[in-house]
C-alpha cells in the first residue's frame, strides 16, 4: 500500500476508523488531515477496553501481547466495537461506521 496518505484512505469512506498495523515508527500519523482517525492497535484496545477506564501509562507494541488482548476485548465489546473488521488490508484495518 506503500505510505499512507489523505487520498488513498478517502477511497474507502464507509470506514469510520483505521487501525494501522506497521511498525511503531509507521504509526505515527497526523491524522487531522484524514476524513477518519487513524490509531494503532493500543489505542484501540484502550477504546474497548472495558476495565475501570483508566490508563496505566503502559503503551504495549509487542504484537504477541496486544492481539491477545484485542481479542478478548472484541468479544467483550458490542455493536461495531466488537466487530473488528480488516477493511482495505495492507498497512491498515478498519472499522465500518
């Protein structure tokens, strides 16, 4: 998909976040620019998260530890939060609106 820009995510307006699944370097996108936010995998988890809410300052990158996470969070989550789509592949996932 090459680097993400504005343009190429306008292509898919039905997807009202993009979750992007690169290295941590990768992930660090202005996305005021972007019709939708553009978050990396522990923002998400941190927006599913149904725990008491609060951030322990903790910011995982390991794969093998977050997708764990993120799944049991998607399970436990309702409505498109739950549904964790993989919307346009490549550098990111996203969920529908």
């Amino acid at each position: 998909m090459g680097k993400l820009n504005p343009a190429k995510l306008a292509n898919f307006p039905d997807i009202g976040m993009f979750v992007i699944l690169g290295s941590a370097r990768a992930s660090m996108v202005d996305s005021r620019d972007f019709l939708a936010p553009v978050i990396t995998p522990h923002e998400l988890l941190l927006a599913l998260s149904t725990a008491d809410g609060e951030w322990t300052g903790e910011y995982v990158l390991d794969f093998q530890k977050l997708l764990p996470k993120l799944a049991a969070a998607s399970r436990d989550g309702a409505g498109a939060a739950g549904e964790l789509g993989a919307g346009g592949g490549g550098a990111a996932g996203g969920l529908p609106r």
